[in-house]
C-alpha cells in the first residue's frame, strides 16, 4: 500500500468528515485524482471490516457500515439528532431554493419560522450566505456541508426532484 494512500485512509479516520477532493489534492498526486480516490475507495470497502468510505458533501467520509451501525450505536449509546416535522421542511423550503430570504420562506411555509431557522443554524445545518440585493437587505441562507452529511447527500442534484418525490409519494401512501 503507497504511503499515499494510507494518508488518505488515515485523514478520513481522523476527521470524522467528508474532505473534499480539492483538499486531498494537498496529499495525493493531483494528476488523476478523481480515479486514484476511485480505487482506494473500492479497495477499503472491499475489506468489509465494519467500516465504509462513502461520497458525500461532495467528498470523502469514512462512516460505520450501515449494517452494524445499530450494534455500535447500542454500545456508545449514541441518540441520532432528530430533526421536527417544521425544520424538516423548512430545510426542504431552503434547499431547494436557496439562497433564500427568511420572508420568502415564511411565505412558503405560512407561518413565521424565526425559531426553527436558528435551531437549523445552531446544528449548522443552515448558513447565512449573503443578503439579497433589495430594500432592507434581508439575509440569504443555504444550506451546508453538514446538511450533505446528515442526510446522505454528495450535492444538491442528490435531492429527489419534484415528480420524484410525488411518485415516492405515491408507492408509500
């Protein structure tokens, strides 16, 4: 195994998240990357020790198969966050159309969602990514790379689309 790519191995292990490949270009020989990360992905999942490196927020993260994640989360008596009914949907409203102001996503919403867009802030799964250019320059928000990773996501294409979601809809009701 090339010391490359034990560093690789090693930098996902140690941060406990996604590390995109622009930042691993800083260890591993930029030319080709995309399919060098390609095969010591598929080589460390083929060892199926419990572990699995996956693509999400548009990079790299190593994360306990899903098979055994339940035994792990027993043993360290791990509570996954859980998300309410209103930030579930008003982390839908901004995802698929952000940047967005907090009005326009009153709006969507029909009720004033000042407090579930600071608790979507507070678990940073939300940010503040400018102001809109109009009269009282509201924020903007969008959502962050710990969005991607909570729930499964490589980049805002990840998400169903419209129709998608209706036929979703559809086989579960």
């Amino acid at each position: 195994m090339s010391e490359e790519n034990k560093i690789f191995y090693a930098l996902l292990f140690l941060s406990g998240k996604s590390i995109s490949s622009e930042r691993l270009k800083d260890i591993i020989e930029p030319f080709d990357i995309e399919n060098k990360l390609i095969e010591y992905v598929s080589n460390f999942n083929r060892l199926e020790i419990g572990l699995k490196i996956i693509r999400v927020a548009d990079g790299y993260q190593m994360v306990v198969d899903s098979e055994i994640f339940d035994e792990c989360s027993k043993f360290f008596e791990l509570k996954s966050e859980k998300l309410t009914k209103s930030a579930k949907e008003t982390i839908a409203i901004i995802a698929y159309n952000q940047p967005i102001t907090k009005q326009e996503i009153d709006y969507i919403r029909g009720v004033n969602s000042t407090g579930t867009i600071k608790q979507l802030l507070d678990k940073n799964l939300i940010k503040i990514s400018g102001r809109k250019d109009v009269p009282g320059r509201p924020l903007l928000y969008s959502v962050t790379n710990d969005f991607y990773e909570y729930f499964g996501l490589n980049n805002i294409s990840d998400l169903p689309t419209l129709r998608e979601w209706q036929e979703l809809k559809k086989e579960l009701d």
